[in-house]
C-alpha cells in the first residue's frame, strides 16, 4: 500500500508541477546540482585576489550569455588516514575525482521558459590500497566515511532534460538523474564541500540511494510562498559506468525508487538554506542485486541566521529496504567566517545499523566530525577534517577510531 501511495503520488508530483510552478527554477535541488554548483562556484571568494585564468571565466560568462552553455571542470584529491589499522591492514585511504558538468540552454534562449541539456561525467581513482568509500567498512564502521571517491573509473553522473515553463516558476527533469540532487537536501549535504561522512548527507544513511544517472524523473512546486512539495520516480539498480543500459531497465524491470517530499521554506531561492522538510521513500525488492524491498521516513530542519550561521537537526528512520542505518539523528552547524569566504562545520550523529542488512545484537555508532574549509583562491579551497567514530558496530577489536582527513578541491 505505501509503495502505491509513495509512487503515485510522486508520478502526480510532476503533473502538478507543470501548473502549479516551482519559483526561481534555477535554484531546485541542492549544492550537488549542476547548476546550483556552477553558480555558486561563480560567486565564490577567496582570500587572495581575483579569479586566476581570468580570462578563462570571461570566455564562459560570454559563452553562457550569447549560447546559453554553462559549464564548469573540477579536481578533488581526498586523503584519510585512522588511528587504526583495519581487516586490510591498512589505516589509509586515498582517490582523486575529475568531473566535467555544464547545460545548455537549447530552447527558449534568453527566456525564461528555457529547455536544456544537464550533463555531469566523471572519472574517480584510487592512489592507495584502499578507497576512502571502502575505507569505512575496512575499519568496521558501517557508513561511508566519503561516499563518492571510489575507484570507479569513467561513469556518468547526470545526463537530462531540465524543462523550464510558467516564466521560469515550474522545473520539470527527465532523464539520467542524480537523486541526492534534490531528494533529503540541505546546505552542508555536497561531500566536496561540505561534511564528509555520509550521515550528514542524504537521508542521515537511512534512505537507499540508487546509482547515479538512474533514469527516470522528477519534479517540484511550491505550492504557495513557503510550501514546496517534491517528488521522483527513477530507476532502483543501476550501473554508472553503463548508464544507457539503465534506459531499458526503468521499462523492463520494473525495479522503482520512488520518494515525495514536502516542505517549508523561506522562499524557494533560499530552499536549502531555510528548509523544514519531511520526505517518504520506497525502492522495489530486486533479486538480482540481492537488495529487499523497504520504506521509510527522513526529516530537515535548518535555518540560516545572518549570512553566517545554520544549525540543523536531520534523521530519519528505516524499514529495511538494505539501507546502512535504520535510525539515526544528526545535529550540528556551519558557520560562514571571513565574511562568507571560509567555512566550519561540527556535528554528531547517533545511529543504529540496519539489522536486516547487518545482523542483530550489533553497537549503535556515534559520529563526531569538524571540519574547516578553508578557501585559499576563489577556484582552490582545502578541508581539514577530523572524525571520531564510537562504538563502530563491525569492529571487535576497537570501541573508539580518530580519522584525519584532508581535502582540496579546484574548481575552473
């Protein structure tokens, strides 16, 4: 019965996108969106001077005013070095991600009732051993430490049609999507910029995620000045490194993610800025992937107070469904210093494992992560990191790991 309701209604989501709008489009989603990303490396400052490759960024602000291409070209090396050896032997971690992302604008031109193309492709690597996103389980932490930097090689992120109508106030995407672009966001939720350990992020580790560039759909309206309410239905199992295949599956397998969110903001320019938001999730059972289908719940709440301040309280809760966590409360805050230019974030999150995933009788985990990215240009920011995990609940031998991390990120 849930499923039925959780899908349906987000198939309507999108109907009633078209009609009822969805202000500011350019804003839907969160830091890990395309466009929410190029804008706001854009507008970035940095302690020493103005832009390097000057003229490189006037060539792309004229690109995008005459053609409508927006595009951007980032590099993040990622280091994470734990107090212990894990089940390898090894007590450090290491990769590097490339990523080439842009749209462009191919109807309406100059309007605000644009039709573009949304592109994101990557290329993750390893340096050592060990991955930082296999990193977590070697030392018997059930999460991800820093979910996306694996050794996966060249794969698709997005690949969609982002359909503006209504005067640039209803947003419509279609295609090879992301869904940690829209689903369970706030502001400190982008692993490149924000927390690293995946229980500030996306669901608090209670929501499956599928792969990206899963195909399917999504949509969001604000259904008065403060209301919003979205909803996606794409494909469950995917594989990003063959991401045209996952064309035919969303047709012939019948293997579903599906998720409705409705929320409070203060204006939907400032959506995960100022954001309450409860959000229900279903993914379909799939033999083939081993994964049992399940349900559940994840909650949002976050304020941002004079440019510089935004605590938030996120959780979220499990009903099997092969999630890591089957409940779990996040509580912490950023805090903007130098006038916006750098950033600190602290946090906790208590958490239990998902017993159907993982098995009965084990620990729950607490996470305390800080970390200070600091903006050293306005294309060349470093994030310390540091991570006192308690009680990780596939670990015998140690209640307590410390993990240092450290992460650059260079963004043209």
């Amino acid at each position: 019965m849930l499923r039925l309701v959780v899908t349906h209604t987000a198939c309507l989501i999108l109907i009633i996108a078209m009609s009822v709008g969805l202000a500011q489009a350019s804003n839907f989603g969160g830091p890990g969106a395309v466009g929410n990303t190029i804008e706001d490396d854009r507008t970035q400052s940095g302690e020493f001077g103005k832009k390097l490759l000057q003229s490189w960024y006037e060539w792309k602000d004229s690109l995008q005013e005459n053609r409508g291409i927006s595009l951007s070209v980032d590099y993040t090396p990622l280091f994470l070095r734990s107090s212990q050896n894990g089940n390898s032997g090894e007590n450090t971690a290491s990769s590097g991600m490339l990523r080439f992302f842009g749209s462009w604008d191919l109807v309406g031109l100059g309007s605000k009732n644009t039709g573009s193309l949304v592109w994101k492709v990557e290329h993750r690597h390893k340096y050592a051993d060990i991955s930082p996103q296999a990193f977590a389980f070697d030392q018997g932490f059930v999460g991800l430490i820093e979910p996306p930097f694996s050794d996966q090689g060249e794969r698709w992120t997005n690949l969609h049609w982002r359909q503006r109508l209504n005067d640039g106030k209803t947003t419509i995407l279609a295609g090879m999507l992301d869904v940690t672009d829209f689903v369970n966001v706030y502001a400190l939720a982008s692993p490149w910029t924000g927390f690293f350990n995946f229980v500030f992020s996306t669901g608090s580790a209670t929501i499956f995620i599928p792969n990206d560039a899963a195909m399917g759909a999504a949509g969001g309206a604000m259904l008065s000045e403060n209301i919003f309410i979205i909803g996606s239905l794409v494909n469950a199992y995917t594989d990003s490194t063959k991401p045209f295949d996952t064309v035919d599956n969303f047709f012939s397998d019948n293997e579903y993610f599906s998720s409705i969110e409705l929320g409070w903001t203060k204006s939907q320019g400032r959506i995960y800025l100022d954001n309450a938001h409860l959000t229900l999730w279903h993914v379909d059972e799939s033999d083939p992937a081993g994964t049992p289908g399940g349900w559940g719940a994840a909650f949002n709440y976050s304020m941002f107070f004079n440019d510089k301040y935004l605590p938030f309280i996120r959780g979220g809760y499990a009903d099997d469904g092969g999630t890591l966590l089957q409940k779990s409360l996040s509580l912490g805050f950023g805090y903007n210093t130098f006038g916006g230019r750098d950033q600190l974030g602290m946090a906790f999150n208590w958490g239990e494992p998902n017993e159907n995933s993982f098995g009965t009788g084990l620990k729950d985990q607490k996470v305390y992560e800080v970390y200070y990215r600091y903006q050293i240009t306005q294309q060349l920011a470093i994030t310390p990191d540091i991570q006192f995990i308690l009680d990780p609940a596939l670990n015998p031998t140690h209640d307590e790991l410390w993990v240092l991390g450290l992460r650059l990120r260079l963004a043209l």
